[in-house]
C-alpha cells in the first residue's frame, strides 16, 4: 500500500525481523545408508539364520549317514548268514547227509543189512518165554 491510501489513524506495525541468534534451524534428517548400521543388523541377522539352517542340515545329514553305515552293516551281516544257510542245505541236500541222519537218528538200516544194538554192560534181559497154545487167543 501506498502511504496516501493510508488513513491517518492506521496504526503500522514493524515487520519482525529474524534474528539469527533466537532462531535455531531444525534440519530434516537424511536417512544415509553408509553411516547408517541398518544394513549392518540385516546382514547380520541373515548369516545368522544361514548358520542355523545350515547346522541343522549338517546334523540331519550326519544322522542320516549312521543310518546308512549300519544298514549297511545289517546287509553284510544277512549276506553272510545267507552264505552260511545256502551252504547248510547244499550239505543236508547231499545223499551222506541224508543216510547218517536215517541211521543215527531214525535207526534205520539199508536193505541188507543187520542191525546191531548195544547192551549196556550190566543189563540183563529178562528170558521171554514163547507162548504156548493155551494162552494163544483165536482169530
């Protein structure tokens, strides 16, 4: 406004003045990633969670290869007894096993043979009388 437009009783108030010692400038901050420990955390708490799966996965995989080993062992072990059952019927297959078996446990003897029986010394038998016509019971 120009000073002849003015009435006379307007009263004009000085503009304020900025005084540089009572204001204090308030600065936004800039996020800077290079100062800043943000990635630092992150990187940190990645590694951390790799290092446990990866523990986790190690200790699995160590387990698993126990099991494996004594699979492995169970299998040499039933390899061997296999062996030793194929070889024991091979022998209990064989006509010499067959024959000791028939005389020693079943007491029998080939067409042609006599059997012989053992008496124990000291063991008497007992005469057996033949029977006579009375005592015989008619068909």
């Amino acid at each position: 406004m120009s000073r002849a437009l003015r009435k006379e009783n307007q009263i004009i108030l000085p503009l304020p003045q900025d005084n540089p010692a009572k204001k204090t400038v308030r600065r936004r901050r800039i996020f800077n990633l290079y100062k800043s420990k943000l990635p630092l955390l992150v990187v940190l708490l990645l590694l951390s969670y790799l290092a446990v799966l990866f523990s986790s996965q190690f200790s699995r995989l160590s387990v698993m290869q126990k099991d494996v080993q004594v699979i492995q062992q169970q299998v040499q072990e039933l390899k061997e007894k296999n062996s030793a059952l194929r070889e024991e019927l091979r022998s209990v297959q064989s006509n010499d096993y067959i024959e000791n078996t028939a005389r020693e446990e079943l007491g029998l003897i080939m067409p042609g043979e006599t059997r012989v029986v053992p008496v124990p010394p000291g063991t008497e038998l007992e005469k057996i009388e033949a029977p006579s016509q009375e005592n015989m019971v008619p068909h």
